[in-house]
C-alpha cells in the first residue's frame, strides 16, 4: 500500500539545478523519501522512528501513505540558478540544515499521527466518498507525508448472490468508506485548526 514516488528537484554534485514552482502546495523546494544533497538521497523513510509513525498511520487504513516528505531550505531553492548562500556551505553545514528539518518533519508526522488516532478512537461523521478528495488534497498541502488515495472496502462476490455481491455486502461496504471518509475529513481539519 505504501506508495513511492520521487517528487522535488535534483541537486547535482557541487551545483544546485534550479528548481521550477512544482512545489507550491509545500514549504520550499520538495523531495520525497529524504533530502537531496550532493545528488544523494537519504531515504527518511528507512528510519526507525520515522518508518514506526509511518506504519502506524498505514495501519489505521484511511489512505495510502508514502514517504515522509523532506522540504530543501528556502536558502537553496529561491534562485533561478545556484543558490550562492546554499553553494558556499560545507556539505557539513548542509547536511546539519538538513537534520533540523528533517526532525522538525518527524515531529510534524509524529503529531499528525496523534490526531488520526485520536479521531478513531472518536465517533465521526460519515460523509459522501465523493467530498473525499477535498480533505486528501488538504492532507497533501500539509506536506508532511505522501497522501494517496483513500482505502476503499469493496463488498465480494458471493455465490449465493448470483455470483454479485449481496445487497446487505454493499450496503455495508458503503457505511465503511463513508465513515473512513469521514475521518479523513476530520484528520484535516483538525491538522489544519491545529497549525500542523
């Protein structure tokens, strides 16, 4: 279910490639699974504490849930071209801005967990799967995760219903998606009451 896609800008070794605004849902520029720097990738998603938040939101089964999303210092991408402030750092002093943003994006990811367990532990209203993508969209801008699409329960074929799922199968499909639809909706505006 984990889905995994490699979103944001390259930096090549030694130069950064200037970015174009493919970002503008998130905070500067974006990669997904970990930061860019000197053109190499470091997964966050393989971290431990990262990787256990991760899974835990997987398992709450609402959508599909990628990496954790890294976001470059504003210092590297708010240039056409090298950004000289970002060029003339040691790849020490890079790799250091990139730790605190990457705890600050683990801290983010931690709290955002917090409210989706929160919220299945509470009595939700159902609302039409076809609202859905609204609050997924409104998860995505939080830019902290990958947020694929939402989990649906299909109802199964049942031989005793010719073969087609049974009306009572559907029916009970329904009130699953709708209720997990629901707390989607809750999840983001929470979040998004909440400033995450």
């Amino acid at each position: 279910m984990r889905i995994r896609r490699f979103l944001g800008c390259l930096l090549a070794v030694g130069g950064l490639l200037g970015c174009a605004a493919h970002t503008d849902d998130y905070r500067g520029g974006t990669v997904a699974a970990g930061s860019v720097v000197d053109g190499t990738v470091e997964h966050v998603g393989e971290d431990l504490s990262a990787e256990e938040h991760l899974a835990e939101l997987e398992a709450l089964a609402l959508f599909e849930v990628g990496d954790l999303l890294v976001h470059l210092p504003a210092m590297a991408t708010n240039c056409y071209g090298p950004c000289p402030e970002w060029e003339a750092m040691s790849e020490t002093e890079r790799e250091a801005e990139m730790d605190v943003i990457r705890e600050s994006q683990e801290a983010r990811l931690a709290a955002l967990v917090g409210i989706a367990e929160d919220v299945r532990a509470e009595e939700v209203y159902r609302i039409d799967t076809a609202s859905v993508d609204e609050h997924l969209d409104a998860l995505r801008r939080l830019g902290i995760v990958e947020v694929g699409e939402m989990v649906m329960t299909e109802a199964e074929n049942n031989p005793y219903c010719y073969g087609l799922p049974c009306a009572e199968d559907v029916e009970r499909a329904d009130e699953d998606n709708a209720l997990r639809a629901g707390e989607i909706a809750a999840i983001a505006i929470r979040a998004s009451e909440e400033d995450l």
